[in-house]
C-alpha cells in the first residue's frame, strides 16, 4: 500500500536567523528536559496565517523542539511527538552559531562536512542521523494512508536522502525554507518526491 509521508518545516526563529545549532534537548533526553529555541511572535503569526492550508492527514505528529511544538500548535494542530523525528544532536555545538564554531574548532568543522560518519561535536554523525530518520521512514512504508509532521529541516533533508537513495553529500545541497511542505509518497525503498511546497 502506498502512504503520503507529509513534512512540515517549522516557523522561523531567533536561533534560526543565528545560524545556530539546535539548541533543544537531544534525543532520549529524560520527559521534561529544557527546551531553549522557542518560537518567536513573527514565526507564531506566519504559521498561524497558514493555518487553514495544512492537509489532513490520518496521524499527525512532530519532532519534539520547542520550534516544531510551537509550530504546530500555532497551525491548529494536537501532534504526537515522534522521537525518531527529534531534531539532529549536535552535542556540545548545540546552541553555538556556526560562525563561532568553524572559529573555535575549524578542523571539527571540517571534519563534519566531508565525513558523514564524522560527529566532532560529541552527538550524532551524519550517517546515524539519517540511519534514524530513515528508520522511521520506512516503518512507515509498510503501511498506508497519510502522515502529517512538523519536523526540523535537517530532518526533512535527511527523509528525503533517504527516500530517494541520495548520496550522504547531497544532504548539504538541500534547502529547507520555513513553513513549507515537502512530500514523500510511495512505500520503503520505493519514494517519490514533492519539494517545497509554500504552505
């Protein structure tokens, strides 16, 4: 059976105008740990005028930082936080701006970009990212119907790498602008894509 794998990048916020690392708590952090990176009052008010173009969906669910949370809140959405949709671990680089980190740590960085089994940052590599992602991803695929989520744009990126077979480089040639919609449909190991959708 053929499933509709919707994804929602959240709002923008401060700390995605910072070109900051996800800041919220990494996955399998204990229920209730911090959250750092909430929505601001200008991504609360674009997502909830974009509210009334949301497609249904049969389950919904998010990532669970604060931004994705807020996120869907703010589209009138009541999602399950999904903790293979968490947002990618960037351990001690969480909360940095990338500017501060290629200055401190240029060999990390470096690192990080060309070897996608590279995790200089103490969290996740690349390859375990996706390996999450794309987990979940064709659990999915075994079913059918259609799944909503607001998941963090490297969690969109790393779906569709997955989803098409890309190579792990093309992962840093994708976008992923704010509030857009990007569609996978199909079964596991069988995807097709729909980029980009402005909500």
């Amino acid at each position: 059976m053929t499933v509709r794998v919707m994804l929602i990048a959240p709002a923008m916020n401060s700390a995605m105008r910072e070109a900051r690392f996800g800041s919220d708590a990494p996955p399998g952090a204990p229920p209730g740990a911090p959250l750092h990176s909430p929505l601001d009052e200008a991504g609360t008010r674009r997502a909830r005028a974009a509210a009334d173009r949301v497609p249904d969906a049969d389950l919904f669910l998010s990532g669970s930082s604060t931004r994705c949370l807020r996120t869907a809140e703010a589209l009138g959405l009541r999602p399950v936080c999904e903790p293979a949709l968490a947002d990618w671990d960037m351990g001690r680089w969480a909360g940095k701006r990338l500017s501060e980190v290629s200055g401190s740590e240029p060999e990390g960085v470096a690192a990080w970009l060309a070897d996608p089994d590279a995790a200089p940052h103490g969290g996740e590599s690349l390859t375990g990212f996706s390996a999450r992602v794309g987990g979940w991803l064709d659990g999915l695929g075994q079913g059918g119907g259609r799944v909503l989520a607001v998941v963090e744009p490297a969690a969109v990126r790393a779906a569709v790498v997955h989803g098409l077979g890309l190579p792990p480089a093309a992962f840093w040639r994708l976008d992923v602008a704010p509030l857009t919609l990007t569609e996978l449909s199909g079964r596991s190991e069988r995807w097709n894509l729909i980029c980009g959708q402005v909500l």
